[in-house]
C-alpha cells in the first residue's frame, strides 16, 4: 500500500527528498520531477516532511475524520502520541519544543472527541511487555540481539530487506496498536460499548503509522485495531479549520484510565526512549527495588548510533539504539554473519526517533530543522521529570488492567491483544 507520493506537478526537482531518504527509495536528476520506488519505500514520510513545495504528500483520511464527528451515533475515541506534546504547538506560532498535552485535551474535546486519550499509556504498556519479553530470552539464552518494534518503518524495512532476522523483532505491537486492541476489547466490554460503534482515531507524529494501521495482522474479528491515523499536520489543520484559537485554550487533562502514564511512557517520543523504558522495566524485575538512577545516559543523545554496557545485578547487557535507517544497516549485516554480540537494539527510522517523524510540521531548511529537533528532546526530558511515576511498572493503572483484564504480561490474553507476526516482503531486483 503507498502512504507516501510525489506529484509530479508540484515537484521543482529540489532533490532535498533523495538527500533525506535513508534507503534510496526517492530518485531523479536535479530540476526534473523526483519519483518514488514503492518497492523500497517504507512510509516514514521524511521526503514529506522536508519537502518545500508539498509535492511529497502522505494518503490522507481528514475527510472521513470529519465525517465521523459529525455522527452522533458513533463513539468517538482518540489517542495522542507522546511527541505531538511538544511539536503541535508549533503550528500555531508557538516556540519550538512548546509542551502542550493539556492544551492537546482540551481541544480534542472541542473537536468532538467522547474519549480523550493518551498514547503514553500503551506506550508503558509496551514497556511491560517488551520488558517481560527481552527477560525471559534473557532467561533462555536468546535469540540475540531482540530489536525493538514500535517503529512501522523500521518494521517493514526489515520485511523487505532482511526477511531471515525476522525472529530477532520483539513480537509487540506498537503502542498505537496495543492501544486500539484495548479500545476494542477492555473498553468496549467494560462499558458496554458495541465494537461497530466505536470509532478510533490515532494523532500521530508519523506517516508509516497510517499503513501499519491498515495491516492485516492488526485486525480481530473483522474490526481494525485502529479506525484512522492523522499525522501532527492534518489534526493542526482540522484545528484551524474549526477556527479554534490553540494557544488560548485552558490546560485539561486527558481521561482515565488510559490517560494516566509514566515517565517512561512519555520517553517513546524521542530516539533512545524505547530502549530507556524497557531497561527501567528490567532493572526493577530483575532487582525488585526502586531505581537509583531514573536516567540512562548513554543511550540517550542523537548519534545515528549509539552503544553501551547496562550491568544489572550480575548481568552485563550490551544495548545499542540506531536514529535513522540508513544507519542500521551495517549492523544487521554483522548479525547476519554472526559477529554481532548485543543483546538489545532499539531502531527508529527517522532520526531522533518520533519527535522527527514524517508527519511532524515541515521543516525543509536541515539547520533550522536540527535546531528544532534538538528543543523537542529537551522538552521531552524535561516533561518527563515531572511526573510523580518514571517507570511503567510503577503505573496504578497498568497494574490494574493486569489484574483485573490481561492476566499479566505476556499471558494468553496479553499475546492475543498485544502481540503480533510479521511476513516476509523481501523484494528482488532484475
């Protein structure tokens, strides 16, 4: 499915696109119209989110966004990622790195939203289970290194590119994902709520979102895990449409039980962040005590990539975290060859992880664009010291929807909701 073209139309043959695209799937001769080869593409939308004349453009589903909210007979639910807190503010004149989930709240309310949610909390979910995952290979002596999976771009790189490693790949869902399969099932049970009732959108700094919600592994019982994706873009343009004044609406904040989260939830914006929160998890299951230090420094950063040794107890794990997919490469080429001795790698497909995804404002200019990133992660950080919980096992509410639904992480339930198969995409060139 394409989720990412360029028109031919609009394209002044800038080439900022090919320059940006980590894997060569944009392509064409300075001032002639750029293609794109669908065939390596994986939707990560960085050609949209630098491209300066908008002919690089994302599949878009405002319109049935809008539709679906003038339904009354429809429930309205809506998740938010942990890095639209500190960009959306930045399509209304706001400074870059501005935080404003209760603001994001308030306004999603005034849209028409019944649900109020935060991404955050799936996102501490998946540290649980990613978590509880990596420890019990951990426990069984492997497979090595185990790769993240929240990323759909990086996922699907690995489908077409290298189809063999497949059974490195955490089988979690993302959080986006994992939150829709809740909405579905916990929520709809819980309230009563008929499944065909229930509409499902995810705001999201992402274009690769869009097609990973249309997966077919995504779907139960013939209902999508996720009704819609639109990216930071599309929800400040649906915003201004509405002739809503952003930067005057007071704070809100999001509804329980899926707007409670951690710091460790929040961190999922920003490259190293997945990693941080799924270590955060092991430390306190494989010591069972609070932890001394909420940070770990060296995955944090911006390098493409980025290593260290984590000793927890008596156990020395070698991690490593890769910010954008040209880089990830030379290290699945040394795991193929079995030279490789991690046991950890976190991948983002764009760089600096989520706060840089493709459907974030555009930012064409790379000075200015390197500036901006660098304030979203310093909001990110400091957004997260202040929340009373860092780590997702210490939520209230992970730990009910454990008790009182899943069973705990990776029960038979969690795996049936949370967990998923990919395919091998592998494509052949003549």
């Amino acid at each position: 499915m394409a989720i990412v073209e360029i028109n031919k139309e609009l394209c002044k043959g800038c080439t900022l696109c090919s320059q940006v695209c980590g894997i060569g799937a944009c392509f064409g001769e300075p001032l002639i119209p750029h293609e794109i080869d669908e065939r390596r593409c994986i939707n990560c939308g960085q050609c949209v989110v630098t491209c300066p004349t908008g002919a690089a453009s994302d599949l878009s589903e405002l319109e049935r966004v809008k539709e679906v909210l003038e339904d009354d007979s429809v429930v309205k639910v809506v998740q938010c990622a942990p890095a639209l807190r500190v960009s959306l503010g930045e399509e209304f004149g706001m400074e870059a790195g501005s935080i404003v989930p209760g603001r994001m709240a308030s306004v999603l309310r005034k849209l028409g939203f019944d649900r109020v949610y935060d991404t955050c909390f799936a996102a501490d979910l998946t540290a649980m289970e990613e978590g509880h995952e990596f420890l019990e290979r951990l426990e069984r002596g492997g497979p090595f290194p185990m790769f993240t999976s929240c990323c759909p771009a990086w996922v699907l790189y690995m489908e077409k590119n290298y189809p063999e490693l497949l059974p490195l790949l955490s089988s979690c869902k993302s959080p986006q994902q994992m939150f829709g399969a809740l909405v579905k099932a916990y929520m709809a049970e819980r309230e009563g709520i008929d499944k065909d009732k229930i509409f499902l959108l995810s705001a999201m700094p992402c274009t690769a979102k869009k097609y990973e919600a249309k997966r077919p592994e995504m779907n139960k019982d013939g209902y999508n895990d996720v009704d819609a994706v639109l990216t930071t873009r599309e929800l400040a343009q649906l915003i201004k449409e509405k002739q809503i004044e952003f930067t005057d609406l007071p704070e809100e904040n999001f509804d329980v039980p899926f707007g409670l989260y951690t710091g460790a939830g929040v961190l999922f914006g920003t490259s190293g962040g997945v990693m941080e929160a799924a270590l955060r998890t092991l430390v306190k299951k494989l010591t069972g005590k609070p932890l001394k230090n909420i940070t770990f420094e060296p995955v944090r950063g911006a390098e493409g990539v980025r290593e260290a040794v984590i000793g927890i107890e008596n156990r020395k794990i070698k991690v490593a975290v890769v910010s954008g997919i040209k880089n990830v490469a030379p290290l699945l080429e040394d795991i193929r060859k079995g030279f490789s001795d991690y046991h950890f790698i976190e991948v983002m497909a764009c760089p600096d992880g989520c706060i840089g995804g493709g459907g974030q404002p555009r930012i064409p200019k790379r000075s200015l664009r390197k500036m901006v990133l660098k304030k979203r992660e310093k909001a990110i950080y400091y957004y997260e010291l202040g929340l009373p919980q860092i780590a997702a096992v210490d939520n209230p509410f992970i730990k009910a929807l454990y008790t009182e639904f899943l069973g705990g992480p990776l029960s038979e339930k969690s795996h049936e909701l949370l967990h998923t198969v990919y395919s091998d995409k592998k494509i052949f060139f003549h």
